[in-house]
C-alpha cells in the first residue's frame, strides 16, 4: 500500500543536454547521444530505486519534450515547418511543427528507452506519454483543420505504441493531459474519448496525469488568476470516473484544489501530487506523510499513491534528487502509520 511514483520526468544531466529549462537542447549528437540517453537513463532509475520510489519512470531522458518526443517518428507532420503559437489557451508561446497530412507511425517510438528501461530495473514500470488533446494543443494542424478529428487521428497513433509499449514489459502506461485543466468543456465532449481510444485494448494498468502545468513562470502566473479555490477538477473528475482510465494523477501539494474533490474520483486509483514541482523548497518527510493522512480522509488507503505534482524535468537536478528522497522517505513514513 502506498506505493510511490513520480510524474513522469526527471532533470537531464547537464552533459546530455542544457540544464535548467524545457526544451533543452541535446549536447551530444550521433551515437554518443544514443549512449548519453541510455547512460542518462540508467542513472534516473537508480535514483529513483534508491529514493525508494516504487513504481519508476526511465526519467524521460530520451526525449526533449513531453510531447514533441512522441512526434519525431510520425508521418504526416514537418518539423521544418514550425509556427509559433499560443498554446493552452494562449498561456504561453511555443514552437510547434505542423501537421502537413495524414498521420501515421513510421515506426516504433520508445522501444529502445522501453526495452532498455525494462532491462535495468526490477520494479514495475511506468512509461509516459503525451495524451491527445494536449498533442493535439501543441501542434500546428494544416491538414484536418478540425481539432477532435485530428485528436483522434493522434489517439490511433498512441495506441499503436501503447500497444507495443505493454508487449516491451510496460507495467503502466500514463497519458499526460494538462490540456483537460483548461478545454474543461471539450473533455466531455471529445476529450475522454480521444483518451479512451488511446488506451483501447491495453490489459496493462492506464493513468492519466492532469496537472496545472510545470513550475515555469508562465504556470505560476496563471496559478495566480485562478483564486483561492481551484475548482477545475470538479468538472473533469465525474467525466473521468465514468472512463475506462484507472488510474488519475493530480496536483496536490500546494495547489488550491479543495480536496473533498478528491472524492468524485470514486473507484479510481489516484496518484497525489505530494512533492510540489514549482518551488525550491524541499518538502519534509513530516509534511509529505501528513498530506497523504489527509488525502486518506477521502480516498482509501489502497488506492493512495504518492507521487510528484508534475515532472521535474526544468528542475536542477540537486533539487530533483532531494524531492525524489523526500518522496521516498515521506510515503514509507505515511505507511508505518497508516498501514
Ligand atoms: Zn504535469
């Protein structure tokens, strides 16, 4: 009980790419970026074994972003053609290729990090991707000129590599959707089922991770015009109980959800966001086990785990390492008491 996860992704070593941002760029290139990513990983997972981290990610170290990482294989889309747009609701720019024509998959995406993944670590294992509304957020569509459409196109592709991920030893797949906190309408109409069709046929548990966004200043601004209680999940939670999806993973620690919300996830195994990805404050042991006390008021202990607010990717990896430990450390704390 009580099994702790992270997010998704972990800093880069500053060697493998620019510390400190998103969207870093790479530092090696050819097969010595090949075997910086592999090194890289290998590296994430012992980290987070010796955290204590139950269930861990490979860090998302092959990949430059959340979401263009799974694009770079896909047919259909020009990455020579990148248009600046406003994404999330025009909460921040971004440099998005376009979609040019029909999508489809040239080919497996992860399977070397999976496989590889796989082979280092005896814990279960959980591999990200990007959801489809948020893919279809992120990308410039010239091609189906009509988003759900083009989600669904995107949902076909991420089941294929779902698919193939679970055969590679996945034991959970997580769909990261920060998109579902801001098109609160569209989740209902064609958000859940984009996401359902993604996870279609999969025997493997299935997450997904909706968040208010990484700790970068844009995301702190908006934060800070959504008031005293964030209500969001109120909406999307009903719709998302209702899903196929087992698993959802939420902000927690810090944020103005109230958490009697919580319990609309009903029947769902949720991963609470108890390390707060925003600041450089590094929660206590203490303060992790009491928020897990409290998310036990309202959802039951076996379907509680502890887990990180967002990915840790923009964060320095010092930092990222004190949360892991404290992740760690404040869950087996939360189990002694509890369990
Ligand atoms: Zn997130």
């Amino acid at each position: 009980m009580l099994e702790c996860t992270i997010a998704g992704s972990l800093p880069k070593p500053s060697w493998l790419a620019e510390p400190d941002r998103l969207w870093a760029p790479w530092r090696l290139s050819g097969d010595a970026l090949a075997g910086g990513k592999r090194d890289a990983t290998l590296i994430a997972l012992k980290e987070q074994e010796d955290a204590g981290i139950d269930i861990v990610t490979d860090g998302e170290q092959s990949r430059q972003h959340f979401v263009h990482g799974f694009l770079e294989n896909i047919h259909g889309i020009d990455f020579g053609h990148r248009v600046e747009m406003g994404i999330r609701a025009d909460r921040y720019k971004a440099l998005c290729p376009t979609v040019t024509g029909p999508l489809s998959l040239s080919g497996r995406v992860h399977e070397t990090e999976a496989r590889f993944a796989r082979a280092h670590t005896r814990r279960p294992l959980k591999f990200t991707l990007p959801g489809p509304m948020t893919i279809a957020d992120t990308i410039a569509d010239a091609h189906y000129n009509d988003r759900p459409t083009l989600a669904m196109a995107l949902a076909d592709l991420l089941n294929q590599e779902a698919r193939a991920l679970e055969a590679d030893g996945v034991d959970v797949i997580q769909f990261d959707e920060p998109a579902f906190n801001v098109y609160l309408e569209e989740v209902g109409t064609w958000g859940i089922a984009a996401l359902e069709r993604a996870a279609a046929g999969l025997r493997c548990r299935t997450c997904v991770h909706i968040c208010y966004g990484y700790g970068i200043s844009a995301n702190i601004a908006w934060k800070e015009t959504l008031g005293a209680e964030w209500r969001q999940y109120e909406r999307i939670f009903p719709v998302l109980a209702r899903s196929r999806i087992g698993q959802v993973s939420l902000e927690c620690r810090n944020s103005h959800v109230p958490m009697e919300l919580l319990r609309l996830l009903e029947g769902k195994d949720v991963l609470v966001g108890v390390i707060d990805v925003a600041t450089e404050m590094v929660e206590t042991p203490e303060e992790v086990a009491s928020l897990i006390a409290e998310v036990a008021r309202y959802v039951p202990l076996e379907r509680i785990f502890p887990c990180t607010n967002c990915g840790m990717a923009p964060l320095p990896r010092t930092l990222s390492s004190a949360k892991l430990a404290a992740l760690g450390a404040g869950s087996a704390l939360a189990r002694q008491r509890l369990c």
